[in-house]
C-alpha cells in the first residue's frame, strides 16, 4: 500500500517538472489527456460505479461551459465561481433526468436513450436560443488574467487540468471508500438484492448522477476557457457523448484509475494519429485507429487495462 | 406475541390468484416453516411480505405496524430482511464487501461495519473465502454469504427463501446448525423449504399451502400426516391407493 502512494508521488512529481521540458504542442496533449481523463472520471462515478449508463454526459460538459462563459460575458463573472453556477445547474438537470429514468423504472437501454435525448434536446435549444449564440457558438474574447480563468501560453491550463485531474480522484477516492459509494456499488452489482438488504437504491442512484454531473460539468468550463469557442455542437454533440466514455472503458471501468490509464493511452494517440493522417490527406482515419483499438480491448481485456496494469505492478508494490 | 401478522393476504397476476386469502402469524421467536408443493404461492407470499410485489388485498403487520405501503429498503430498515431462492451475490465484489453492505445498513462507520461483516463472515464459516469475488463461489457457499449479508442487517425476523435447495446432506446438516444459532440469538425466521430434513428438524410450527390457500397448520410431524397435504404433494390417487 504505502509503495503504491510512493510510486503515485513520483508520477506526479513528474508531471509537476514535465512543462520545464514540453514544447507547446506537447502540453496541448497533455491538457487533453487531463482533460478527458477528468471527463472520464466523473462519467465514472454514474456508470462505472452505479451502472446506470449514460451515453449523454456532454450535455452537463455543455452547461458547464455555457453557464459560466455566459455569466462571465452578461455579468462579469468570474468563470471560478460561474463554473459552481454551472455545476449546480447540471446537477439539477441530472437530478431531474434521474428522477424520470429511477422513479419510474427505465434501466438499461431505455435509460441510455434517456440521456441522449436530453443532451440533443438541449443541443437543439441551445442552437435556437441568441442570448447563448445560436448556431454560430460564443467567441470568447481574450482577456488573460486569473479572475478570467484565461492565461497566455499553456502552462497554466496544464497545471489547472492537472489539478482538476488529481482532485477528482481524491473525491472518487473518498466516495470509493465510502459508505455511500459501497451502496453505488452494490446498485450496480444488483439493485434488487441492494433494496432487500435496505439500501435506499432511489437516493444514491440520484446522489451519483448529481455528483456526476457537477463534476463533469466543472470540466466543461474549464474546456471552455481553454478553447476560447463554445458552438453547440461541440459541447452538446454525440461525438463528445462517444469521446468521453471511450476511455474509462478501455482503462477499466467502475476503477479509480481506469479513466486516467484509458486517456493516457487513447489521447495521445488521438491527437498524433489526427495530425498524421490529417498531413496524408486521410483526415478521420485515427477514428478508425482508435475503433480498432476500442473493440479490441473490449474483446480481449473486457475489465479494462488496468487490470493488467496492476499485475504487471503487483511484484514491484507488494514489497515491503 | 406475533412479530408478523398477515391477515386475508390476496395477491392475483393477472387471472392467476397466487395468493388466496391468506392469514398466518409468525410468532417471536419461533422457527416457522412455509411448505408446499411447486407453484403453491410461498415465493409470493415472501415478495409481498417484503415489499416487492403489492398485494391487491389483505394486511401485513410488523412489530405491530402496518407495512402494506412500505418500500423494500424500508421494510428491511424496520428489521425483516428476506433472502432470495435465486441468490442474488454482488457478483464482482469481494465476500467481505457483499457482507458489509448489509452492515452499513446499521453503522455509518465503514471501520465499525468491516468489523461486524468479519465477525459474521466468522460465523457463517467463510473466514477462508473473504476475499474472494462472490462469482467465484461455488452454490453452498453463496447461499450461505447470501445469509450471511442479510444477518449483517441485525434483522428480527429473516425471511429464508429454500436456503437449502441443491445442497447435500452434509451440507444441509451444517446449514441446520447454523440457523438454529441464528434462532438461539433470537431472530425469529420464516422459512421457505422444500428439503423436508431441513424443515422436519427446525421448524416449530409449520404452514402448508397449496393454490394460494392454507391447507394445514401446526407441528411438522403432525402436518405431513395430514391428508390434505400428503393430497396437495402426491394426489388423490396416492391416498385412495393407501386407504383401499
């Protein structure tokens, strides 16, 4: 145990000094992998711990970033507290999407259905609505200062995503360990026997997606005033839906550190495989490259990288 | 004094009426087992009682208090848990942590619930198998962690749904030792039971229903003498062939 916490230590104080070394180009890709990691993490608490899935989780990335670009835009506010605006917002549409799909039974495949339909509604709205942009999505004007959450350069955002990445496995840390997280698990496990044994499956299946939500929609804001545009598309689209699972569930679902394993492995191979074959003339290739490597490890390593991982690691962190 | 009062208990599917205007107590304390043939209603009886199917009609009292309109978790909360003929493990978690679910029902402190889960981890006997996950468990030992997580929600009355079914006889005789401690700690139990061994040697009082309907009361020896119900297990012919 204690070896595991060195060995955590060292990575960080890794990825600590790394920005001395990275070129610009580099840290974008290690912003992304934080990124989505982060994503992946929060989706993780719903469907990796509860097992409720949800193939709608950009929709709390979009109000996340809407919420506070817009508070920040109309008001002045500081994206730093707009962001727990958004975050509250999310979890009340979560709450009210979990209410309909736990209330009233929807499980399984009707539940997914569920999700999606609320994030291409609100999509839908979105595009509609001119205060928010409309089709044509929000510029953010650049104003850098700490107040804006806007920096020159990208070191800042590399320390910010890292942070939000390491925050949010202390949270699923604590909520792993915890009494309501061992509930969440046994939901997933097996709702009925969870409610025969007077877990109160209603109350943590809605506790999850309120906690998923805000912590995703944390990330949207911080995308946000990473990216500088906002379109609904984007933020709201099926291919962020698809993105952000993609990786839990090749690092290990249902795992503390399955979403960062699954993001350090699929990102980088994202955003080099994109600029490759994008100077090809293939654009859209690495989807395929990263199709194949999906349904491969859904195939052979069903539980995840991570398991594997942890075998290969096992002899070095079992020494006392 | 009765721990469970069902009285006039009528649960239909449809055209089918499973449960026939039932009325039965279980007393504190005692050992009751619920027999009858295959399809005679028992599993029902046990759904409504806990709270997972609504009965159309009837009454169901606990400790003196109505428990018609309560949830399962909160059913389980007021101090009945039942287990289920079909177990149901946490397949990909670990024996430990199945067990502990059912004590954090009474205790905040996760430190205080792996506690008790060891202690009755101990005593159901799979101190051996704690760590491993419950789908690696052979069928005796998850339905004795089946068990095992429903005493760990401290219940006054455990609703055993054929805890004993497909276990040899060795088996059974362990499991006959185990729920007799369990009842000596006084938990009273309801139990449904098709493995007669196990039914003859822990029942005080036992309750045979066949179509829904009760068709005998009384002690186990004297029950299963009874022509009623050697009728609803073997049919009329058996009976017509002794007495001719």
């Amino acid at each position: 145990m204690n070896r595991t916490y060195i060995l955590l230590g060292l990575i960080l104080a890794v990825l600590l000094v790394l920005p001395l070394m990275l070129s610009k180009y580099m840290l974008g890709i290690f912003i992304m992998m934080y990124y989505y990691a982060y994503l992946g993490q929060s989706w993780n608490v719903l469907t990796g711990y509860t097992g409720h899935i949800s193939l709608g989780h950009a929709l709390y990335v979009g109000i996340g970033a809407y919420t506070s670009v817009f508070l920040a835009q109309r008001y002045g506010l500081s994206p730093w507290i707009g962001m727990f605006a958004g975050g509250v917002l999310a979890s009340l549409i979560g709450l009210f999407l979990g209410f309909l799909g736990f209330r009233f039974g929807l499980r399984g495949v009707y539940f997914v259905i569920l999700t999606i339909a609320f994030a291409e509604i609100t999509r839908l709205i979105v595009s509609h609505i001119d205060a928010l942009g409309s089709f044509t999505g929000i510029f953010l004007d650049f104003n850098p200062s700490f107040k804006n959450f806007q920096f020159k350069g990208n070191i800042p955002y590399y320390y910010i995503s890292l942070g939000f990445m390491v925050m949010s496995l202390i949270v699923v840390r604590i909520l792993e360990t915890s009494k309501a997280g061992r509930f969440m698990v046994a939901i997933r496990e097996d709702e009925e026997a969870a409610k025969a044994l007077g877990v109160n499956t209603f109350k943590y299946n809605m506790f999850a997606i309120a906690v998923s939500a805000f912590m995703t929609s944390l990330g949207g804001c911080f995308y946000a005033n990473y990216i500088f545009y906002l379109h609904p598309n984007t933020m709201f689209g099926m291919s962020l839906n698809i993105e952000l699972i993609l990786r839990p569930i090749v690092g290990g679902l249902g795992t503390l550190f399955g979403p960062v394993v699954g993001s350090f492995i699929l990102t980088p191979l994202s955003e080099v495989s994109r600029a490759y074959f994008a100077k090809g003339g293939m654009e859209g290739l690495h989807l395929v490259i990263y199709g194949i490597i999906t349904i491969l490890v859904v195939l052979f390593m069903p539980k995840g990288i991570i398991v594997y991982l942890k075998k290969w690691l096992k002899p070095i962190l079992s020494k006392e | 004094m009765a721990i469970l009062t069902i009285q006039h208990l009528t649960k239909k599917f449809g055209g089918l009426i499973a449960v026939n205007d039932l009325s039965f107590e279980v007393e504190t304390g005692e050992i009751l087992g619920l027999i009858g043939p295959n399809g005679a209603g028992k599993t029902t009886v046990f759904s409504c009682i806990s709270g997972f199917e609504t009965p159309e009609s009837g009454k169901i009292d606990f400790q003196g208090q109505s428990i018609l309109k309560k949830l399962p978790f909160e059913i389980c909360r007021l101090g009945m848990v039942r287990t289920f003929q079909i177990v149901k493990p946490f397949p990909a978690i670990s024996v430990l942590d199945n067990v502990m679910v059912g004590a954090l029902l009474r205790e905040n402190s996760v430190v205080k619930a792996e506690k008790e889960a060891h202690r009755i981890i101990h005593f159901v006997g799979l101190e051996k198998m704690k760590d491993t996950e419950a789908k690696g468990l052979p069928l005796p030992l998850r339905k004795r962690l089946e068990l095992a997580r429903a005493l760990a929600t401290k219940p006054g009355l455990l609703l055993l749904d054929e805890v004993m079914a497909g276990l040899n006889p060795t088996e059974v005789d362990e499991l006959i030792k185990l729920i007799q401690e369990i009842n000596r700690e006084g938990v009273s139990i309801l139990m449904i039971e098709h493995v007669m061994r196990g039914v003859m040697a822990l029942s005080h009082r036992v309750i045979v229903i066949n179509y829904g309907q009760k068709i005998a009361e009384g002690k186990p020896d004297v029950v299963v003498q009874n022509e009623a119900v050697i009728e609803a297990y073997l049919g009329k012919e058996f009976i017509n062939a002794k007495s001719a």
